[in-house]
C-alpha cells in the first residue's frame, strides 16, 4: 500500500481465516521510507505528460518488486501478493483514475500472482472508485460502528448500517505535512506545532466554506482537489506563522470529522493520523462519540492489511466493491489478476 501521504510502502504478510466470521492475523509488517528522490518525482507527477507517468511507472515497478522481494524473503507458503500501486490521478466525475505499478511485469519480477488495479473497474461503472476500505470494516472490524482513517485524506465507513455508507471527509496529511515542511520537518510530530499555535478565524471560515463539504455522499478527494481548493487558500494567509495556519487547519480537521458522527458512535481511528495527540484530541471538542486507537500494527498498517482482504475477495471472485460506498451501478468484484 502506498498512500497520498507519500511516507512509505507499507507491506504486510496477513494470513486470512473465514469460520463463521473472517479473522486475520499479521505474521509480519514492514515500511519502506521513500527516498527523497522518489517522494519528489510520487509528489509531481499529476502534473507530468502521460508519456513521462509511464516512464516513471517503469522505474516504480522496479522499486515495488525490489521492495517486495527483500520482504518476503524467509517467508513461506505466500498465495499472492496484492498491490494497490500509487495514486497518480483520481478524478472519477471525469471517469478517470490511475495507480502506478498494476503491471504483469511486477508479478513476473516477484514470481507471484498479483492482484491489482482495484479501482478501475468501479469508476467504469460509474463510481467513485473509493473509498474501497469499507468491505474490510464490514468484515474485519465489526465491533466498531464506524471506521475512521487519517491518512493522506480521511475516511470514514459505516461498516454496521444494513446499507455500508462511506466517504472521504477531507484532506489530512497532505496538507499537514506539507505545512510541516516550512520547518524542515516531515510531519508535525504529534501535532506540537498545530498545539503551539492560534486560530485564524478568516482562514478557517475560508476553509469550512469549501463546496465539497456539502456534498452527499459517495464523494472521494484526490491531490488534484488539495492542489486547486486548499493550498490557494493556504498561500493567501502565507504571512501567517505556519503554526498558526497549521493549527486552524487541524481544528478544520477536528470539525470536519466530528461534525460526522453520533453521540453513541464508537469509533475505530487508524492511520498515520492516529499518532496525532493533538488532532486527535481535538475531536472530542466538536464530537461525543467514543474514539478509539487500536494495537500500533492495526494502526500503521490497516490499509495494507484491507487491500490484502480486497485482493483474496477478488481472487475468490467474491464482491469486494459496494455500490452503496462507491455510487457504482452494482455491487462486484473489481481489481486485475496477473501471473508471472
């Protein structure tokens, strides 16, 4: 899995058992940080010709196989290998979405099936192609009433509902960590910056007022709506101390995400978001739902952990795409299947 956060590729080794329930256990995990080099061409390349996002893609299908092989190494009795590659553009209104690295030529590189291009098929039928995490709530994660994650952008499923509803809310890291680097800094380690700072109130009434908000779901964000929505209005307030920016857009994240649940919600938060003290913190300000952070693993690696879940539904030809999340005309079983 690799996310709009750009920190890394996260890999899990999950073994998958189906009783009355699905069960799973991680037997290993892993990160593997992105280069400079590589977080730079990941971070640009929405903006390049189709003929240089190939180029790349080409170069990244070496990197994912190199990253693959030195994690499986050791590891016995591996079915296949599931691959969510890296978002480049996602832009469904437009039937158009693209994840780099769904080629035949990485699963002839690892000498494993590969299961793939998960969210092609949907946006073809129609929908949103995302979120596409939820049928891993529904089936993994049931004892929550909703699943929150808090990654590049963050999401939110409904896994209890008779009808799973999903959506993305708003962006997160991506902006937050963007707002970091003014300091030379990654990410804002626990939110000490956004904490230190005060409130813009133009800029946060700016922010609330963003269309998108009132839209219904299904709805999906990609970094090209981050690029034309948030960062101008950002760069008009650049005057500003970046703590103080940082923090009005950490309490835009605590009350987008706390206007979203009820009273007796509980709720499952995941994600690099998750290590956020104060973003976290925050939410109880605008939400009295019970909030939750599971063992660091499930945390880090959710993502990974659901793809995997996603690539054995496709691989078992069960559904692993709900129209109900997506807008898609009909619930299926979408992603690629490779051999080497």
């Amino acid at each position: 899995m690799s996310g709009t956060s750009l920190d890394g590729l996260d890999l899990v080794c999950v073994d998958f058992e189906k009783t009355d329930e699905w069960n799973f256990k991680i037997l290993k995990a892993q990160t593997y940080p992105y280069a400079a080099e590589w977080n730079m061409r990941l971070s640009q390349l929405h903006l390049q010709s189709s003929q240089h996002i190939r180029q790349v893609e080409e170069d990244y299908v070496d990197l994912l196989a190199t990253y693959m092989l030195d994690f499986i190494e050791g590891l016995e009795g591996i079915d296949f290998v599931c691959s969510h590659g890296h978002t480049v553009l996602h832009q469904p209104s437009q039937g158009v979405t693209l994840q780099i690295g769904n080629t035949q030529r990485l699963s002839q590189r690892i000498k494993l099936p590969l299961v793939c291009d998960f969210r092609i098929q949907d946006v073809a039928l129609g929908g949103q192609g995302a979120p596409l995490v939820p049928i891993g709530d529904m089936h993994l994660f049931k004892a929550y009433s909703n699943c929150l994650n808090l990654g590049g952008f963050a999401n939110v499923s409904l896994p209890q509902k008779t009808q799973v509803i999903a959506y993305d809310i708003c962006a997160v890291n991506t902006v937050l960590n963007t707002l970091a680097k003014e300091k030379n800094l990654d990410y804002d380690p626990e939110g000490k910056l956004a904490k230190s700072g005060r409130l813009i109130p133009s800029l946060y009434n700016d922010l609330e007022a963003l269309e998108f908000y009132q839209k219904k779901a299904p709805k999906s964000l990609g970094i090209e709506w981050v690029t034309q929505e948030i960062f101008p209005i950002l760069n008009q307030f650049s005057t500003y101390a970046v703590e103080d920016r940082i923090h009005t857009y950490t309490q835009h994240i605590a009350q987008q995400i706390g206007s979203v649940f009820l009273d007796s919600d509980t709720v499952l938060i995941t994600g690099g978001g998750a290590k956020n003290k104060y973003l976290v913190s925050q939410f109880q300000q605008y939400s009295n739902a019970q909030f939750s952070i599971p063992d660091p693993l499930v945390v880090d690696f959710k993502e990974a952990l659901v793809f995997a879940f996603l690539g054995l539904l496709r691989f078992e030809n069960q559904v692993n795409c709900l129209a109900s999340v997506t807008g898609a005309s009909t619930d299926h079983s979408s992603g690629n299947i490779f051999y080497p």
